[in-house]
C-alpha cells in the first residue's frame, strides 16, 4: 500500500538566516541613516521607523505565504507576469521621480517599485512555464521563445532600472539553464544577451558615461559618490571604526543608507564584518541549493533555484559596484539597504522558498 504524502516542518536554517540578515540590517541601516534623517527630517530613526513597518509586513507576508501550498501560485502565474508588465508600463507614464529615476508608482500616501515585484513575477511565471514545458527545453526554438517572454519585461524595467532589468535577465538564463539538457546553445543565448546589452547601453548617452566614470571616476563629478565609497572602505581597514562611528556616512557618501551601504560596513565593521556578512548571504544561498535538491517536484525546485538567482546576482553585483568592480548601476543590498518595497517582496519571496520546504513526497 502506498504511503501517503508526508508533511515535515518548514526549513529552519533558512527562517534562521533570514531573521539574522534582517536584525543585523535593521541595526546596520539605523547606524548608516541617523544622520541623514536627523539632517532631512530631524528625526534620526526616520529611516529605521519605515524599514521596522515595511519589514514587519514583510515577515507577516512571509509565513502567510509559507503556509499555502506553493501550487496555488502556479494558476495565477501568467496573470502575475502581465501584471508585472502593467505596472511596468505604468511607471514610464504615471510614475514618480526621486533623484533622477522615475521607478516609483504612488496609490495615496504609499508608493512602491514594480520592479522589485517583477522579479517575484519572473520566478513565479519562469517556473510554471518550464516545468510544463520541461521535455522541449532541449530544443533551441523553446529557448528563444522564453527569453522572446522575458525581454519585455526587461526592456520596460531596464528603461530606468538597468540594475534590476539584468538581475531578471540573470534569473531568466540560471531557470532555462538549470532545466536544459544540453549546454552548447547558451553559447548562441550568450552571444543574443550580449548584442541586446551592446544595444540597450547605446540607446541613451547617460549609460555610455557610466562606463567612462567606472573606468576613470576621478576625472568625472559623478564619480564623487564611488570615490568616497572607496574611501570609507579603505579606512575600514581590518576590524573597521567600530559600529556608529563612520565619517564618511556624514554627508560624504550621498545616500548611504541605500546601494552604497556597503562600503559604510566595510567603514564600520572592517574586513571582518564584512567578510562576515558575505558568509551570511552563502549560507543563504546554500539553503536554497538544499531546499531546490529535496523539493516535491520541477515546479518548487525551480522557485528554489529562482530565488538563489534573485539573491545572488544582486548581492554579487552590489558588492561590485561599491567596489568600482564594475559600472555603477544602482542596485541595493538584500535584506540591509533601506526599501520598503525590497524587504516587503524579498520576505514574501522567502516564504514561497519556506512553502516549497514544507512538502516532500
């Protein structure tokens, strides 16, 4: 007689690391931001009150969503993927300015990205669409039909968030590689990426001169915030000024608390906490890579492996831009840069994570 499917408890490794990464952010942000919001607002936990609600609707999102049975979402992953389209649109027409990118949809006093909820889409939409699709991924036509689905989404989000538009385009190739059996035509795939990049960067001038201060920012005045990035990280040294005593998040570094955070833990916690936040993030990862092993089926596997995508190229590519590794895109730190809708949409992305966990066969 056949046993029936077993329940097991959610994977607590992953709920554990989360809840560190949120905590040490929390305390990293409220050190970086009291003087900015102290400055602007003339309350130094300005940034913390806003990132402490954002983060506690987040976590409640997270186990409302760890609770359902992930399957759920695979019905409405089209529908979410058009959403994502809309409200992608939506920006380019009705959607609001802060420091030159028009990245923000506004709904009475509450405003959000949706191009941190395009993501979430991705993964959700890639995962179904694989999985049903999984014996034809083989088949060269079958992959340029998925990235044929994908690239609008890229373009829109990419019109004012380049950071963003390549973390999708990243999720997009680890799901269509991880679910193809044969290797030798993402070689072609590559070569597609990489026109469409060529072709993107050259469609406004602004992203061509990001290249030109990456390779010289000291001969530029937009370099000023990648000079004084650098500087805090190089005055870190091994073990760092201690927490709360950074100089150069007094005004040095513009938005600090936000993508260059990084270099103000370099500042603070040295070489070691930083090194010990990078350990966080692969521990992070590893638990997706065990959780997308042990999954119930293609489907959960596949959100599993979207998110260790998701979390690992945009920590990857923060780290490298604060260290002037590679151009200046703007793309924040999970977990520990300030953004509500970041924390809010990663925490639920952690709980579709916690729902594929929860069954086994």
């Amino acid at each position: 007689m056949p046993r029936p499917n077993k329940k097991r408890q959610w994977d607590y490794g992953l709920i554990c690391i989360v809840f560190i990464l949120v905590g040490i952010g929390l305390l990293i942000l409220y050190s970086t931001s009291a003087y900015n919001g102290e400055v602007k607002f003339h309350d130094s936990f300005y940034y913390l009150k806003k990132q402490a609600f954002a983060t506690a609707l987040g976590i409640a999102g997270m186990f409302f969503t760890a609770k359902m049975d992930y399957h759920i979402f695979q019905k409405f992953a089209v529908w979410g993927y058009l959403a994502a389209l809309g409200l992608s649109t939506a920006v380019l027409f009705i959607g609001d300015e802060y420091n030159g990118s028009k990245r923000w949809l506004s709904f009475g006093p509450f405003s959000f990205q949706p191009s941190e909820y395009a993501k979430l889409a991705v993964i959700l939409f890639l995962a179904s669409f694989v999985s049903k699709h999984v014996k034809k991924m083989g088949k060269m036509g079958m992959l340029l039909k998925v990235m044929l689905t994908i690239l609008p989404i890229v373009a829109l989000v990419g019109t004012n968030n380049l950071s963003t538009a390549i973390i999708i385009l990243g999720i997009a190739v680890v799901l269509v590689f991880v679910a193809s059996p044969k290797y030798a035509q993402f070689i072609w795939m590559g070569s597609l990426g990489i026109g469409f990049m060529a072709i993107f960067l050259g469609l406004e001038s602004y992203r061509l001169e990001r290249l030109a201060i990456w390779r010289n920012p000291e001969a530029y005045e937009k370099g000023y915030q990648t000079l004084q990035g650098l500087y805090a990280i190089g005055s870190g040294g091994l073990f760092g000024r201690g927490l709360g005593k950074s100089v150069q998040k007094l005004g040095f570094v513009p938005e600090a608390q936000n993508d260059m955070i990084f270099s103000i833990i370099c500042e603070e916690l040295g070489l070691v906490g930083a090194a010990f936040i990078i350990v966080l993030f692969l521990i992070l990862i590893w638990r997706f890579f065990v959780i997308a092993t042990h999954a119930k089926d293609l489907f959960g596997a596949l959100i599993a492996t979207g998110a260790m995508a998701h979390i690992m190229i945009q920590v990857i590519l923060n780290i490298a831009v604060v260290t002037n590794s590679i151009p200046n895109t703007g793309i924040t730190l999970p977990f520990i840069s300030y953004g509500g809708t970041s924390v809010v949409f990663l925490l639920a992305e952690m709980g579709l994570v916690l729902s594929v966990s929860g069954l086994i066969e």
